[in-house]
C-alpha cells in the first residue's frame, strides 16, 4: 500500500497470487477463479488497508478489462474464450492440451 504522497503503508508478509482466488465447491473440487482488478484492489484496501467494505469507492476502474494495452513479453499469449471463464495461457503446449480437451468435450 502506498499514501498518495507516495510514502509506503505496508509490505504483504508472504508470497502472494492476487489475481486468482481458489475456492472447493459442494463437491470438494478445487475451483481456481480469476479476479479483476477491482476485486483486487477492493480486497486490499479492504483487508490491508482495514477500510470497511461500504466506505472503498472504485470509480475509474471497470468491473472487466475491455482490452489489453500490450503484452511485453517475447513469448506469446494465448487467449481462449469459453463459456463463464476466459483462459490466458503463457505456453503453447498447455494451450493445445487445453484446445483438444475442449475438442473432446464437443464431439
């Protein structure tokens, strides 16, 4: 966290993924589900930040990224649209592995 004058409020105290959250369903299957950015953001200031949820005012940000600016990365982005859950994959064989078990499910 960071004052608007630039002074540091706090470091996390671990290792942390901020953009996926793991849950288990009724089922006991481990769900992986990806946050927006103001989810994310809404979350620490909430939890680190120790605001109340009813007092965070996200106004400039969308609930959903409309557009990614750049990718600056060599490697390339995959990207698969499917359903309630868009997937990104960084590797093309976990991209075609995912391809063909979507192919399997359709036929």
């Amino acid at each position: 966290m960071c004052l608007l004058n630039g002074t540091a409020g706090g470091t996390i105290p671990a290792a942390a993924d901020l953009h996926i959250l793991d849950t288990i369903d009724e089922d006991g299957n481990q769900i992986t589900k990806y946050v927006t950015m103001y989810q994310i953001i809404q979350e620490l200031v909430h939890h680190w930040g120790g605001e109340q949820l009813g007092k965070i005012i996200i106004s400039d940000l969308d609930n959903r990224v409309k557009q990614a600016m750049k990718w600056g990365l060599e490697k390339p982005l995959y990207y698969v649209e499917s359903g309630n859950q868009d997937r990104f994959f960084m590797d093309e064989g976990e991209y075609q592995n995912y391809i063909s078990t979507l192919e399997d499910y359709s036929t």
